[in-house]
C-alpha cells in the first residue's frame, strides 16, 4: 500500500498505452487487466495515450479472503493486562484489516479511434466493431464474465505462474474483438494463455515474455494442445 506504487504504474503504463496505441489499426480493441485499486491509474494512461474508454468490464471469480485479524497484535502488546486484552478482543470481534474478499478484476476495454464511421472502418481493417453471436452463459456479451479460475488441469502441473488466466474467458475476449486470423498482440504473455487462446481460435499472436522460465511454460503449453493450425500462427519472444 505505497502511496507511490500507484504514480509508478501509472507512469509504466504510460509508455505501454503509447505502444499499443501506435501498432494497433484504426478500430482496434485494447484489453488491460488490473487490479481494482489501482484500475483508476490505468485507465488514465489508456486514455492519455489516445485511446477511447469504451467500458470497464470484470472479470469475476471466487476469491480468498485476505482481511486478518488483530489478536496476535493485541497478545504481543506490553500495554495491556491479561484481562484487557481479553476485552479488546471480543470487543472487537470480527473487525479486521480493510481487505474485501476479491471477487472481481476490472478490465479497462479502450478502443483506437476509427478511421471515419464504423463502417468504413470494418470495411478496410476489419476491427471497431464486437461479435454479438459471441454469447456469454447464453447471454447476448456483457460487460461482468463470472468464470472460475483456472484448475491445475488447465494451466499444467509445470505451470507455476501466480497469476494465469481463465482459457475460457480469454477464448470469448478474443471471438468478442477479433475476426478469425486477426492479429492479437499480447506484449505481456506470462504463462501463455493468450497464445493458447489464439492457437484454439485460428488467431495469429504476437507475444513477449520477458522470464526464460516462463517462456519455456508457454511454449510447453503450445505443444501440448492437439490442433493443427497454420504454421505461421504464434509468434513468443523473450
């Protein structure tokens, strides 16, 4: 909870918003995960760089809780009796650290502005617009996706990344944006999920991972998915 964690990931996310904004064709989708505290310096830097907000969507899952009480504070204190603390704890009983139970990760959903009205744009680069037949829990697309967190099936016994996302909501970000064989840039890979996600979609990735060890877990994962896409379809570097 450093006051200044959120400056600094406003100013990184600065520099990343510039790039995407500068590679993305006219109409295209930017998809930025976060946390919820600090989703409001994110969005600032989406939309500085050029890019118009068009949603906050959330990702929502059944978390931990991670609030913890203050007993073992209260038992260390020198400036209690025995008999005080006592009272202090049941006094406050069930009052812990201001820790929510997440159940929610926002997405900042910004769009590249389009090169005339949207039909123009479609026309000519085939992105600005979303895929509505793309149903959620058969659902026309909304802007909350309730979806588990991915099992050790999913991710693989190798994968020992701390933060992998869902397959299945990853799969319907990318039918949501993008057309078959479109190009989804994913500067950021972790354990590869988005690479995954392309390969089962009939996407092209571009991604980067900047860990050897992740890098290898992603291309472990590639492997193991029984497809045949084109041979040209994902492209990892590190």
């Amino acid at each position: 909870f450093d006051p200044q964690q959120g400056k600094r990931f406003q100013s990184f996310m600065n520099d990343v918003s510039k790039e995407v904004f500068r590679v993305l064709k006219p109409g295209g989708a930017f998809i930025s995960f976060s946390q919820a505290r600090l989703y409001h310096r994110m969005a600032v830097s989406v939309e500085d760089a050029g890019f118009e907000i068009r949603d906050m969507l959330g990702w929502t899952y059944e978390g931990q809780a991670k609030a913890f009480s203050l007993n073992h504070f209260i038992d260390k204190s020198k400036n209690y009796t025995d008999k005080e603390k006592q009272e202090l704890k049941d006094n406050i009983d069930g009052w812990k650290t201001p820790q929510l139970k997440p159940m929610i990760e926002p997405m900042c959903f910004a769009q590249k502005p389009t090169e005339g009205k949207f039909l123009d744009n479609w026309i000519k680069y085939k992105t600005g617009l979303i895929n509505t037949k793309e149903l959620w829990e058969d659902k026309f697309p909304g802007n909350i996706m309730k979806c588990s967190k991915p099992t050790k099936k999913e991710k693989g016994d190798f994968n020992d990344h701390v933060s992998v996302k869902p397959l299945e909501l990853t799969r319907h970000l990318i039918k949501l944006f993008t057309t078959e064989d479109a190009i989804v840039l994913d500067p950021f890979l972790g354990s590869g999920t988005t690479a995954v996600a392309c390969k089962l979609e009939n996407r092209k990735c571009y991604g980067t991972e900047r860990e050897t060890h992740y890098y290898n877990i992603i291309n472990q994962r590639l492997e193991n998915i029984n497809t045949s896409p084109k041979e040209d379809n994902i492209f990892v570097y590190y």
